[in-house]
C-alpha cells in the first residue's frame, strides 16, 4: 500500500461519510504503513484515534480493501511528530468542515417547486441560530433588512469576511426567512462555482440561452464565494450581463466574498464598481465575547443531544480564549469535545479539554506573545518597558507589571517560570502573586476589570 492508494481511498471516504466528517476526522490521520495486514495510521492525539476507529474503522477498512489492500485490520498511533507540526485544525488552513451534531442539508429544491433552483441551503443557517456580536451585528442587520423582503433598499448587498465568520451562515438565513414570508419568491442560492460549472455545462450543450432565462428568471440571487470567479474571464463576464440585468429588473442580489470588492485582485472592474454601489458589509474577526455567545449557543443544543454530559465551570470560558477567529473550527472543538466526553462518560472537565482539543490548542498557541503583552501594557500605562520590567516598586509601575503578568498566564500558555523570566526576571512564585492580585482587584476594582478586559481585547484582535 502506498500513499497514492491512501489517497485514493481518502477520496472514496469522503464521498461515503460526507465533507463534514471527513474534515473533523478523516483529515488529522496520516498513513504510516502497511505490515502482516495491519494498516497503521498516525494520529495527533489517542483521543482521535479511538473515534475514528470506534466510528469509522469498518468503512476505511472496507474502502481499502477494496482499493486491493489485503488488509486484515487497522490501527492508530499517536504521532510523536504531532507536537511540533502545526495542527489540521489552524484557523487558516481549516478545510470546509462544518461539525455540527447533525449538519443537514436539505436538497432539492427552494419550496418554490420549479425544479430549477436546486439550491441546497444548511437547515442549521438560520437567523434564530446566529448569535450577534459587535464583529457581526452591521453584517446581520443588513442580512435582516433584505430578508424582511421589503422595497429592495440595497442592491446588491455585498457580505465579506475571512473564513468561517458567517458569510454562508447569513446567506442562507436570508433565503430561509425571505421563503417563509414570501413562498411565491424565487429565490436561488448558488456559490460562484457552481456558478462557473452551470455556464460552462450550458456551453457545452450549446444551452446558453436557457443558462441565461433560468438566471434572469429569479427575484433574488444569491453567489456565495464570488472571489472563486474572479480571474476566470468568461465566467465573470457572464455573471456581470446577469448581475446588471437583474439589478435593472429590480431584482435583489446578494453577493459573498473573502475581502472587499476594491480588494479583489482580478476582478472584473465592472464587477467591484458595481458591487460597491450596493451596500457593502463586513464581518470580523470574532472576539471573546462572540465565541463565548456561539459556544454557549451551541452547547445547549448539545446537551439536547447528550443530556447526560456535564460541562466544568470556566472550560467553555478557556476554550473561547484560547481557540482563534474562526467559527468553524470553533464549532469543530466543541463537537469533538463532546463526542470525547461522550464516548469516555466522563463531565467535560479542564483536563479533558486540554487533552482532546491538545492539537487545535497548539495550533492557536502563542498567538499573543508575551512581548506584545508587555507593549501594549506599557502603550496602555504610559510607562517604559524598563520600567514595567525593572526593579521599580511603585505603584504605577508595579500595577501594569502584576497586569501583564495576568494577560501573560491568561494568553499564552507560558509556564510561571517563563513568564518570570520574562518579566525582568522574577521568581514564578511572584509571578503567581501578581496573576491573583490582579484577579482579587479585579472583582472590587471595576477600572481594573475594565483595563484587563480592554488589553485583552486589543491583544486578541
Ligand atoms: P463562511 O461562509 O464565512 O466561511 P460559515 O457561514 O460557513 O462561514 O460559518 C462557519 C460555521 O460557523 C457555520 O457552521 C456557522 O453556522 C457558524 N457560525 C458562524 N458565525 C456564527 C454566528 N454568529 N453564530 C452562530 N454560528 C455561527
Ligand atoms: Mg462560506
């Protein structure tokens, strides 16, 4: 057996237990070799190892042998590589996982029974399911205002933000909410690929006549991921005849992408200029509160699931501190998480979580470091960083000091020790001492709260 043929057979996992599986678990496994029947793959953490094999075993056994490898059976051990490499999981290399408890995707068609618009929209995307933030509330409330249906106010309405913020989320809470009030509205929901693929089909076939009716035909349109057309000339090129004629018919679009218009090298300056005559939103980057929100969100629905499964107090608290911006890979822990807690019958505890998230943990590792800590401190105090890392015993030096010390234990997963050495070289014990001082003021000290909170935010943006 070779790595082709575990590719191939990855290929053939994909297909028989779905994208969303295959990401969350098929996709942190590597092969590692084949010997007296046994095949081994490495995994980044046991945890992940004994799921896959409890849930998946018998499929990738099946799929491999009928890939014509005489396998008798399969096994997983923990990559000692696995510590240094980064994670499957990063932010930014996050596949196109969507691990919720059930995802479901409702094919066919919109409701409207044409037949033509086989959008499939994810019945979990709906209003009711997206918790608002402060990164997403302009996003949201423009989202609102089209789905309410009303005189098309802006048009297009253009979503963009990196990956995993929502983007696909509020589209299709859009469609869902604009079907339940208006069922006669056609409305078509298509990713710019499927976009390309239909008109390059309606090419082939010499149906472009038909490509251009069922488009024109629609009151409302909806491309998610436009960037994917960008560059690809002809695509473009039709997609802005339709866009233009919709938009003069009155017609609502609304359109996604991963930046802004102006910032999309490649697009069809037609295309930007007219996107960014319609209203164009942003989503950002999540910050704590935000994450705290969604995993509390979902987590409920968890225990609707898993009524047994308890979570520790603070774990949810950790988890949306330590796991980065992206909602996906977010939803992806906590999936694991329980599942972990699940499969063990075991309360959701600090430990459990360090241990079955270690490789997502490590992937958002060190995303503060402690040298901004102790920048944005000092910006924060007005002092000098000789001072906040020097002797000084003064309050307004030794306050910021205990402070970074706090946002030092709390951001980064340096040791006491480290830290101390860190800061002017002090003993871990003091260390400590400073990390509950600044909790204890904390409590009573309202500015305190406030300039611990303010810092955070700012080092996690
Ligand atoms: P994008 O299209 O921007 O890459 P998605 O819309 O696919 O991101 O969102 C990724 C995942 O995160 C989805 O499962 C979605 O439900 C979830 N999600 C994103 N933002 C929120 C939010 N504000 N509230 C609840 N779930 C969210
Ligand atoms: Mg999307």
């Amino acid at each position: 057996m070779t790595d082709e043929t575990w590719g191939h057979v990855r290929g053939e996992l994909m297909k028989s237990i779905g994208k969303n599986n295959f990401s969350a678990w098929i996709e942190p496994i590597t092969f590692h070799s084949f010997e007296d029947g046994i095949v081994r793959f490495l995994v980044p953490a046991k945890f992940i190892g004994s799921w896959v094999s409890q849930n998946f075993g018998d499929v990738i056994l099946r799929h491999l042998i009928s890939a014509g490898v005489g396998a008798d059976r399969i096994e997983f051990t923990v990559d000692p590589a696995a510590k240094a490499k980064p994670a499957p999981h990063s932010a930014d290399t996050a596949p196109d996982a969507i691990p919720s408890p059930e995802p479901v995707n409702v094919g066919g068609n919109n409701g409207n029974g044409n037949g033509l618009l086989n959008a499939s929209l994810n019945q979990n995307f709906t209003f009711d399911a997206f918790v608002v933030g402060k990164p997403n509330e302009l996003a949201h409330a423009a989202a609102r205002r089209v789905a309410e249906g009303g005189p098309v106010s802006f048009n297009p309405l253009f979503l963009y933000g990196g990956v995993g913020l929502g983007k696909t989320h509020l589209m299709h809470a859009i469609a869902w909410e604009l079907q339940t009030r208006q069922p006669q509205l056609r409305i078509l929901y298509v990713s710019a690929e499927q976009f390309m693929y239909r008109f390059v089909r309606a090419l082939r076939e010499k149906d472009t006549i038909g490509f251009k009716e069922m488009f024109r035909s629609v009151d409302v349109l909806m491309v998610d991921d436009v960037q994917f057309i960008a560059g690809k000339n002809s695509t473009q090129e039709e997609f802005f005849h339709t866009f233009n004629a919709l938009i003069e018919m009155g017609k609502q679009i609304v359109i996604s992408g991963d930046r802004a218009p102006v910032d999309m090298e490649n697009l069809d300056n037609r295309i930007a200029s007219r996107l960014a005559c319609g209203l164009v939103v942003d989503l950002h980057p999540t910050d704590y509160e935000l994450r705290l929100g969604i995993l509390q969100t979902k987590a409920e629905t968890y225990r609707e699931r898993y009524p047994k499964l308890q979570i520790a107090p603070g774990v949810l608290e950790f988890v949306a501190h330590r796991i980065s911006t992206n909602v996906r890979v977010l939803e992806g822990a906590l999936t694991r998480l329980f599942a972990f807690a699940d499969l063990i019958g075991s309360e959701i505890t600090m430990d459990l979580t360090q241990e079955c998230l270690s490789d997502i943990l490590r992937a958002t590792d060190r995303k503060v470091t402690m040298d901004e800590i102790v920048k944005k401190v000092c910006e924060h105090y007005h002092i000098r960083q000789a001072d906040l890392l020097g002797p000084s015993r003064a309050r307004n030096n030794a306050r910021p000091r205990q402070m970074a010390m706090y946002l030092c234990k709390k951001l980064t997963t340096r040791s006491l020790p480290e830290i101390g050495l860190k800061l002017g070289r002090r003993d871990h014990t003091t260390i400590l001492h400073g990390v509950r001082k600044i909790e204890e003021l904390m409590a009573v000290d309202s500015q305190i709260a406030e300039d611990a909170e303010l810092l955070r935010r700012m080092l996690e943006a």
